[in-house]
C-alpha cells in the first residue's frame, strides 16, 4: 500500500501575485533611493546595498527549498523501504 504522491504545486494567479509584489516593491525602493535627498554616494550606496539583499532572499529562498526537497524524498525512500518490509514480512512463517 503506497500512498499516492501529492505533486505541490502552485497556481497561476499565486504565481503572478508573487511576481507583480516583488516587481512593485523593487520598483518603490528603486523610486525611494532615485528621489532621495543625498548624494549619488549614498544612492548608489542603498542601490547595491537592495541587489545584495535581494540577491541574498533568492538564495536563501533557494537553500531552503532544497533542503526541504531532500527531506522528503529520504521521507519517501524510508517509508518504500518499511512498505517493503510490511510487504515481505509472513506472520506465520516458521522462525
């Protein structure tokens, strides 16, 4: 008895949500750090300061991810071998 795998997946609509969130938050800091009152210095300073960090999320988001994904799949491998365990074993075979 195996259970049926539940591919995750996400909706369209979630995915366009999350993409048109980032795009207007990258897009409020750009326009924050364009009309703020300091000198090129200090813009370009917070410019590079935002990829970091939003280079950094990605990673991060990245990391996680895969950690998670190689978490369930040992989940799954230790789950096959006691089925097959199950499987094999007769309660009534002679020891």
């Amino acid at each position: 008895m195996t259970e049926p795998s539940v591919k995750q997946q996400t909706t369209t609509a979630f995915y366009g949500q999350a993409v048109a969130s980032f795009a207007v938050a990258l897009g409020a800091v750009a326009i924050g750090i364009g009309y703020l009152d300091a000198s090129a210095w200090v813009r370009a300073f917070l410019a590079i300061s935002v990829l970091y960090l939003t280079t950094s999320a990605f990673t991060l988001a990245k990391v996680v991810r895969d950690r998670q994904e190689v978490e369930q799949l040992v989940s799954r491998v230790d789950q096959a071998r006691v089925d097959r365990l199950l499987a094999e074993h007769d309660p009534f075979a002679k020891p």
